[in-house]
C-alpha cells in the first residue's frame, strides 16, 4: 500500500511538472523580431559608406503602437527612418536621428496589421577599418487595445551583422549601362496640402544629348495627388495613379530633366513616385528608329514624398506648430496678454470652423481634417447716437475685464483687505491675519489656472495683473 501511493504521488507530480512547462511555452512570444540588412558586406573605403536596416516582426502583428531604440558603433550615424508599411507611415514627430528612438502609435489608437517597425539609414564613416560590426535592436515594444495590452514581453532584441572586408580603399567604379539612363529625384517632405516636385532626369553614358521621350510613371494615389507637370503632353489616369508623358523637340543636355511634375500631399504617409517605362533618343535618329528603351535602374528609379500632418497658417503674434495631423485636435496661443481685444476665426479644408477660447491665451481646433488658416481681427463695436445737432466726438476704450473673487478654505475667515472684483491688468492685494501657533498653505487660481501670490512680511499677497484672466479663488488653508 505504502509503495502504491508513492507511485501514485509521483505520477501527480510529473502531471504538474507537464503543465507548468505547457503554460510557460504558451505566455513565450510567438513572434520573434528581425533585423536584416540590405548590404550585409562592404570593402573597406576612404568615403562614407550606407546601408539599410529593416527592423519588422518575424510575421505581422495586429497593434496599435510600437517603439524601439537602434544602437550603433561609435561613430556610426543615422540619416533616415522610413516606412512603407501602410499601417505605419513614420514622420519626424515619430522618430529620433541622434538617439536612434522610434515610437509609433496609430493615429485612432486602434489595432491595425502591421508587418514592418522601420527602414534605417545607416551611415558607416569613411575609413573604417575591416572587421565584423553588430547593429543592436533592443528595448522593443508593440501593445495593442489603444496601448493596454504587451503584445511583445520576450522577443525585445535583435542584431545585424555588418563585415567590413579589405581591399580596394576605393569602392570599385560603378558600371554605367550603354545608351541612355533614367532617374527620379525629389524627396523632400511635405504636409498635406502642400506641393513637391519630382524631375525626370535624363543622363548618357557618353554625354549626348536628347531631345525625345517618352514616360510611364506611377504614384501612390491614395497619399498624393498628381498637380501639374511642366511639359503638354500628359495622360493622367486618378483611378490607377497613373501617368504617361510624351514630349520631342530642341535638344536637351545629358543630366538635365525631360520633364518636372508636381504632387499635392493628400494623406499622411510615404508617397512614392516611380518611373516603371522609358524610352529616350536623340534627335539624329528620329527618321532611322523609334525610340529605344532607356536603362531604369531601381535604385534610382523612385522617389519618396513624406508627406505630414495638414499645414497651418498662423496670423502675426499667434505661435503653434507648422502643421497638424489628421484627426487630433490642434492648439496654438496668442504671444501676448491682448488677445481678448480680436475675434479669433479659422477655416479647416476651406471651410469656416470652430475655435475655441481655451481663457488662457490658448486656442483649440478639434478633429483637424484640412489645411487650417487662423486669422485674429480686432474687435469692433457698433455706436449708434441720435438727435446730433453739432459737432460729434466719440472717445472710445477698451476696459480691461473684472472678475469675481472668491474666499474659501478653512483660513477663509483669516483673509481680509480684499476687494470682491479683480481686474484685468491691476495687481489685487489681500491680508492673511495668521492665528498663533498656526502654518497656512495659500493656493490662488484664475480661471482654473493656478497664479502665483507673492507674500510679504505684513502678511499681505499681491496677485499680478496680467495672470488675472478668469474668476480668483483665494484658497488659504
């Protein structure tokens, strides 16, 4: 009996043993975290060198932010970080060049499929040596449920190895193809609204010149809006994102654009513009052959538009930022203490919409869906006089505003001295009469906002005039 229920308490043991292994293999991260770069081997160079580190979760995860931090050898610097990734367009406000941070949250805070974190841009100095470097990914995070719920707990690293071999200390010269190349240039950032150009260049191995041409050039119609080009002959097609260009005429020099287009930022997201066709040729040979396809080289054949938050104009002694992103509520102040004395309006997207007087300088455009135009005009005010049987003077002021002011706390009872208005402008005064053996805390808020009360040695406290913009509270205690 004795030998049975060892047998049967050991059995049990093994069974939790089991299960506890089963549940720690279930918490474990299913999905890992890669860091693969585009170039895993470089020769040695007396010139700056790049590569590109794409940073993304082993398979898509379904989150509404994540972050992490690149970190390099010394000396080694970043000069980009993109994304492609619908789901997760970075901008500026996004991510940190100097310390390699990246923070990402989806603009509702809602879930979304996200299969790629980054591209990094990683710049290696000139003269580095030869030798094998690691490129670190740590502190990786993803949460889902507006930011609730850790998707990632133990897949928070990942490295890249870079070699750096001996050899040449110049890279070997680039092979230009024969004939004619093609390329697109033009990556500067934009905010919705505004417009970006992007050039056709046209270069010949030999230098020649051209003077035919023709385009087909896609874009990503649902981040850009195709605006104009600076050549006639265009066919635009909106549904596809689509364009083909045509043109023939006086010469052009190798290097020179055949032709210039320019783009609208439509939505928040990388905008890429690309040249999928191309066909270039020279003037001596229009009557002998139609044009021969040009070289298009893919590294050189895109160009990408950033395009951030909508634009917004400020009127004079008014600050806030240049630009705002969809769907958050935009703030901006006035610079001064005179902001009461004009009708603060503004137009989103064109249209007329509504500003809210914040009663400390501050000004509130919620749910920004367009480009915002802020405009402040003075206030003015109708006089009607009847009766008039001589000369007429009016003499008009602006009085500055007079608040109510209220005592409360337990040391209410101790304040005197104190006048029952406050105005805009004038300094107000009050006494606290302390109680023997007593400390007292005096708190004073103005409109909501707390102000400072200076004190003296008479016990008495003064309130500036420029923080009086809302009823006082004198709250001692």
């Amino acid at each position: 009996m004795k030998n049975f229920t060892r047998r049967g308490m050991a059995l049990l043991l093994s069974v939790l043993l089991l299960c506890s292994l089963s549940v720690g293999a279930l918490a474990a991260d299913e999905v890992g975290i890669t860091a693969v770069l585009d170039n895993a081997k470089l020769t040695k160079s007396d010139a700056a060198q790049t590569v590109k580190l794409t940073v993304a979760p082993a398979s898509a995860l379904n989150i509404a932010g994540y972050g992490f931090t690149v970190n390099l050898p010394e000396g080694w610097s970043i000069t980009a970080i993109t994304n492609d990734d619908p789901n997760a367009a970075l901008t500026a406000a996004h991510y940190n060049l100097t310390n390699g941070m990246v923070g990402f949250q989806t603009a509702d805070a809602e879930n979304y499929s996200i299969s790629k974190f980054a591209d990094v841009t990683i710049s290696v100095p000139a003269g580095t040596e030869a030798g094998t470097y690691t490129i670190t990914i740590d502190g990786v995070t993803a949460d889902a449920d507006y930011g609730f719920t850790p998707i990632l707990t133990n897949a928070t690293t990942a490295t890249a190895t870079l070699t750096i071999e001996d050899g040449s200390v110049n890279p070997p010269e680039p092979v230009i193809p024969e004939g004619y190349s093609v390329a697109a240039s033009g990556d500067a950032g934009i905010s919705v609204g505004e417009d970006a150009p992007v050039a056709l260049n046209v270069t010949h191995k030999d230098g020649n010149a051209y003077n035919a041409y023709y385009f087909e050039v896609s874009y990503d119609k649902d981040v850009l809006t195709y605006k104009s080009a600076d050549v006639k002959d265009v066919v635009v097609d909106e549904t596809t994102g689509t364009l083909k260009i045509a043109g023939y005429g006086a010469n052009k020099d190798s290097g020179t654009a055949a032709a210039t287009l320019t783009f609208t930022g439509k939505a928040v997201g990388a905008g890429k513009v690309t040249i999928t066709k191309a066909n270039v040729d020279a003037k001596a040979n229009a009557n002998a052959q139609d044009a021969p396809a040009a070289n298009i080289d893919e590294t050189t054949a895109a160009a990408t538009i950033p395009v951030g938050g909508y634009s917004v104009t400020l009127p004079e002694g008014f600050s806030g930022a240049a630009s705002a992103a969809a769907g958050t509520d935009y703030t901006f102040k006035a610079n001064g203490d005179d902001y009461g004395c004009y009708d603060v309006t503004a137009t989103m997207g064109g249209e007329t919409t509504t500003v809210t007087n914040n009663g400390d300088g501050s000004f509130t455009i919620q749910n920004v869906t367009g480009e915002i135009v802020v405009t402040a005009t003075p206030k003015t005010y109708a006089v009607t006089v009847t009766g008039v049987t001589g000369n007429l003077v009016i003499n008009a002021a602006m009085t500055p505003k007079s608040y109510n002011v209220t005592v409360e706390g337990t040391g209410a009872g101790d304040v005197s001295e104190n006048a029952a208005t406050a105005t805009y402008k004038t300094d107000y005064t009050f006494k606290l009469t302390k109680a023997d053996g007593c400390n007292y805390t005096v708190t004073v808020t103005a409109g909501g906002n707390t102000v400072t009360a200076t004190a003296t040695t008479e016990g008495v406290y003064t309130i500036s005039g420029a923080d009086i913009k809302g009823e006082l509270i004198i709250h001692p205690r």
